[in-house]
C-alpha cells in the first residue's frame, strides 16, 4: 500500500510540476522572473518522476533533489532583484551562498557514501543533518523574502512564496524522522506526494493572481469541500475507535464496535438534518472564508426565479416576501402595504395570521417611516409600532420605496442563528427593497390598466349605444310628430306600431350589447335578399329624408340580416345628415362576380382624400358638427365580421359613395344560397 502511494503521489506531483512548467515557460507575466521559475518547477517535476520510478534512496534522485533546491534558491534570488522590490541585505546574499554550498557538500557525502560501502551510513548520517540545516536555511530565507515583497508590486508571488516554505517544511519532518531512526520513513514519503501535488496547486493558484485573486473559491465547492472533509474525519475517526475498542475490548470487541458504529451514525445523521446547524456552518464559512458574506451571483439568480414563478404557484405578495426572507435565511415574513396614512397586513408567507392582531401594523404612520432606512429591531429596545412588537419572530424592517413613494415595507422573521446585522446586509436588503417596490408597483399598474380597459370597453360600448339612440330618437320624435296630425288613420296607427315594436327590438339589442356577458342578438350567416332589406331601412328614413332604392335584379349576399341592416342603416343615417334637403340619397344594390353590393350616394359635402383615408374609420372622428364619429367605424366593423368589406369614393363639394361588398348567394354557387 505504501509503496503504491509515494508512486502514484510523486507521479502526479511531477505531472502537475511539468505542466506548470511549460505554462510559466510559454507565459510572459510582468514583473514574474519566468526562466528561473520555470527552470525550477521543471527540476521538481524531475526529482518527482525519479522517486516514484527508482526511489528517494538512488543517487540520481540525490542528484535530482540538489539541483531542484539549488534552482529553488536561484528563483528567491532573481525574486529578491525583481524591479519595485527591496534588494537583499548583505548579510541574507551571505546566507545564500551558504546555503548553495552545504548542498553541493551534501550531495558529495552521498556521492561517496554511494562509492565507499564502508563509510555509507556515517556519511548518509551527515548529509541527511547538512539537509536538514538547508531545509531550516531556506525556512529563514523564505520568511525573510516573503517581509521583502512589497504588496503592491508581488501580491501574487506571496502564496509561491509560502508554498516554497511548505516544501522545505515537509523536508524537514522526512529528513528529522530518518536522522533519528537512521532509517528511511516510508510512510511520510507517501504523505510527501500528495502534499507536494497540493504545493503544485498552490503555485498555479499564486500565479494566477495579478493583485487579487481571478479565481475564487464559490460557496457551493466551500460546502461541499467542507462535507467530503467532515466526511473523512468521520471515518479516520471511525477507524481509530473501532481499532482501539478492539485492543481493549476482549471478547466483546465486536460488539462494542457494532454500537460504537450505529451510535456514531446516528448522532451524525440528527446532527446533518439540523436546520440550525447548517445555517451556523454556513454563517461561519461566509465569515471566515470569503470577503463577502453573500454570494451575490447565486443569491440574485435565486431571487429572481422566486419572482419569477408561474402565477399558479402562489400570489406575489407571498412571493414576493419569500424572496426577501431567503437572501437571509429567515424563515416567515409579513408584507406591509400602504392603507391611508398608516399600513395595513397584506399577504403572510410561513406565518399564521391568526397568531397576529387583526389591526398589525395600522398603529406605525406611514409619514414615520424613511424609505431610505431598514430597520433592525433591538430586543432591548421598543419597536416604532407596538404591533410590530406584538409578532414575537420579529426581526428586520425593510421599507419597499418607489419613486420617493413607499410602496410597502416587509417583516423578517429572525434566522435560525441569530446574528446582528452589518453594512452588506443593510446595502443589499435596502437594494432587494428597491426592486421588490418596482415588482408591487407593476403589478399594481397592470391591475389599474386593466380596470381602465374594463371601463375603456364600456364607454366604447356606450358610444355606439348613444350613436343609435340618437337615431331612434329622431326616428321616434317624426312618429310623435306625425300621430298628432294622423292619429286617426287606421294605416298609419299599424305604421306607428310595427316602428314601435321595431325600436323597442332595436333598444333591448342596445342593452344587450352594453353588457359584458350577453351578446347582441344576430342571426346565423344566410342568403339574405338585399331588396327588401334596403327598401325597409329606406322607409324608416323617409320621414326623415327622401331616399330612393335602385335595385338591379333580386341579389342575395351571405349575411347576418341585424347586423347587415344595422350597418346600411349607419351609412344611409350618415348620407342623410350629409345631404341637401332637397336631394335624395340613393341606395343601389346588385350583383356581379360573385360579389353583392349596396351602394350609398348622396350628394353632400363630400369629404377630402385625406380623410377618407386617415379618420373616416376610426372611432369619435366626424366631419359633421356635433357628430359622434361612430357610425362609419361600427358599419366597417360590422362588414369585417361578415367577410365583407367597404369601399368609399367621395370628392369634397360633389357628394360620397359608400359601397358595402359582401359575398354573393344564389344560382347554387354555396350551400347557404341553396338553403335559401
């Protein structure tokens, strides 16, 4: 087992020597001493290679072993020289020169020793204390470089430094154990390579670092690192008390070794699921092993996937509380959300708010709190609002501000281990805040868009109402107007109510095209008779203004009779009110091509090319005095919802016409035709 260990721990000491090697070798750093450096780390990987292939006690590994210390002492020299550091005093060049020597000595004590079998353990015996005198030389030499390089100009080249020192210091411990027991410790050479590879790694580690460190350790490698050692620990510590039960056990060795066994493994498995203790390891991590206590990459991608869930998962006023208590471990929170001029409980994450009065939080005005501060409350101390106190979890503040405005503030629940809290926990909670605020305030925007678009699609609904109201207003004022002269007349009496019955149809249609959960009343797409359907919208307009239909045949068009009528309606209406009192308005209607069309002409003011084109269509925008600009966009959408289409020919001083396409039915061409 040993000797399969200081192989395969040498062998990957001198790979990982050679490979730093050749990088430094390739690599030009400022301010670095490459050659020396990389002459170095080359002879290491050497002397590596030779104890692993032919063992520590060979002369060429001797011989390996003086040239990578001699290279070593070169690099602390040309170190010493480099540009921005102090020069070496007299006295430490002295001890260089002292230290090279004694090594060159030594190795000729194991030069002969490997010639003259008579006198090889007196003069192994020797050269082992002359290493041992360079090892503890060169500890002094590397104390002495390390106080030399200045922070500024070899920041980087410190951690080189010290492994240089570990190198010598492992020297001395396998060099003091074969001195004394004038034997060679097999089992510390074993430990060497690994702890030479480690030293490799701590040198490219140091390399890599121009003035702070490039690469850092993350939290996620800290913890598991941490786990794989505590994991160990927990089996070298198993195999001892297992090993010393079964020296001083007896006959039941193996049973106090079994209890020994399930006990240890048990109390390691209660210790693993504690909350508490995973949060106090990861408290001492942050505050021991990285100059910030967050690890804010994996903290803001964390906070932003809790925002970001699907709707269906929880409010996000829950989730928006959850984002804020994770970032510091605390385990329930309270939103607080503005009520007036003081605040009111709003949503509750891992908190039963039965436990809470139902008045939390409406005793703190909103004018006594500062955006700008989080809060801490003190156990020793009272808090702003005495219903704040009143949740004993109670632990931080965290005002959500939004354009000066506060749009909300959060209550933490204490972690598990309590800590006070310190600047980077103020910025970055006071920075979550912020975003959290911007979080409530969309939400609450799109809630009160969405409630103006509610009422937006009510006032439309009511403009096309008053739009149709204002024709069956004048429509029903000619009907009272002409009862007073006709009153009498059996034929207009039946003319009077047909008009009634038809405007209160047409009323209830309004109302139900006013309300959000009922639709108008329409009829299926059909073969309807264009004739007749114009004639009928033209004799509701008579009283009102002469109009003539020209119909050319009998054609059927594919449509919904209601709302065909109620779009010929809008454009005769339109033609009306545009026309001369003594000139007609005109509705044609014919067939070709497998299209129907109803023309409307009138011979009015006509309209420019400009607006035909960019405002006769859109909503609330009329050429006509105290017009409501309704009626060409309704009958326009009406078209479009029968797959038909209007096209507007008009010149200003000669009049407009209107002409409605539609599909055409009859002749057998569809189904619909042939049903008609």
């Amino acid at each position: 087992m040993v000797p399969t260990l200081i192989l395969w721990g040498h062998a990957l000491a001198a790979l990982l020597f050679a490979m730093l090697g050749l990088w430094t070798f390739r690599r030009a750093e400022p301010g670095v001493p490459r050659n020396p450096l990389a002459l170095a780390l080359g002879l290491t990987a050497l002397w590596a290679l030779a104890v692993a292939g032919i063992g520590e006690t060979d002369l060429v590994t001797r011989v390996a072993s003086a040239a990578r210390n001699l290279a070593w002492l070169g690099f602390m020299i040309a170190l010493h020289r480099r540009s921005g550091m102090q020069r070496p005093p007299a006295a430490i060049g002295t001890v260089y020169g002292v230290v090279a020597a004694v090594i060159l000595i030594a190795l000729a004590l194991h030069i002969t020793a490997a010639a003259a079998h008579e006198v090889a353990k007196d003069a192994t015996q020797a050269a082992l204390l002359l290493k041992m005198m360079v090892a503890v030389a060169a500890l002094v030499l590397v104390q002495s470089l390390h106080n030399a390089i200045t922070p500024q100009s070899g920041s980087g080249m410190r951690p080189v430094v010290l492994a240089l020192g570990a190198m010598w210091l492992v020297d001395i411990n396998v060099f003091s154990v074969a001195w004394l027991t004038e034997g060679w410790p097999h089992q510390l050479v074993a430990v060497r390579g690994l702890a030479m590879a480690l030293i490799a790694a701590v040198i490219a580690a140091g390399l890599q670092r121009r003035g702070e460190w490039p690469m850092q350790l993350s939290r996620t490698v800290a913890y598991q690192s941490l786990s794989l050692v505590a994991i160990g620990l927990y089996f070298a510590l198993l195999a001892l008390a297992t090993t010393a039960l079964a020296a001083i056990g007896g006959s039941n060795a193996r049973l106090f070794q079994t209890a020994f066994v399930f006990g240890s493994t048990a109390a390691i498995l209660t210790l693993v699921s504690s909350t508490w203790l995973r949060a106090w390891i990861k408290v001492k991590l942050a505050k021991h092993f990285f100059r910030h206590r967050y690890d804010y990459r994996a903290e803001w991608m964390r906070f932003t996937e809790t925002l970001g869930e699907p709707h269906g998962s929880a409010p996000l006023d829950e989730r928006i509380v959850k984002a804020l208590a994770d970032l510091t471990d605390s385990p329930a929170g309270l939103l607080l959300l503005p009520q007036g001029d003081t605040l009111a409980l709003g949503a509750a994450w891992n908190v039963d708010r039965t436990t809470l009065p139902a008045a939390y939080g409406e005793d703190w005005p909103t004018a006594g709190i500062d955006p700008a501060l989080v809060l801490e409350l003190d156990p020793g101390k009272d808090a702003a609002s005495p219903s704040i106190r009143s949740w004993d979890q109670a632990w931080v503040i965290v005002p959500l501000p939004h354009h000066a405005r506060l749009a909300g503030a959060i209550v933490l629940a204490r972690p598990p281990v309590p800590r006070a809290l310190d600047w980077e926990d103020f910025d970055l909670l006071k920075a979550a805040g912020r975003q959290l605020a911007s979080y409530l305030a969309e939400e609450r925007a799109q809630e009160a868009l969405a409630e103006a678009e509610r009422f937006d699609e009510f006032n439309r609904r009511f403009a096309f109402i008053m739009h149709d109201i204002k024709n069956l207003v004048s429509q029903l004022t000619l009907v009272a107007r002409n009862a007073e002269r006709h009153a009498d007349n059996p034929a207009f009496r039946a003319d009077m109510i047909a008009t009634l019955q038809d405007s209160a149809g047409r009323m209830n249609d309004m109302l139900a095209r006013l309300s959000q959960h009922h639709r108008a009343r329409s009829d299926a797409p059909i073969a309807t008779p264009l004739a007749p359907l114009a004639r009928r919208v033209a004799k509701a307009c008579l009283a009102q203004h002469p109009v003539q239909v020209i119909a050319t045949g009998d054609p059927l068009a594919i449509a919904d009779p209601l709302r065909l009528e109620a779009l010929l309606g809008h454009l005769v209406q339109n033609a009306v009110e545009a026309s001369p009192a003594d000139s007609p308005v005109t509705v044609a209607v014919d067939a070709t091509n497998g299209e129907a069309r109803i023309e409307v002409i009138d011979k009015g003011c006509g309209m420019s090319p400009a607006f035909v084109r960019e405002k006769l269509f859109k909503p609330f925008v009329s050429s006509k005095r105290g017009g409501f600009g309704i009626g060409a966009f309704e009958a326009q959408k009406l078209a479009a919802e029968m797959g038909g289409r209007i096209e507007v020919e008009s010149a200003e001083g000669h009049g407009t016409r209107f002409r409605v396409v539609l599909r055409a039915a009859g002749n057998g061409t569809n189904e619909l035709g042939r049903a008609a």
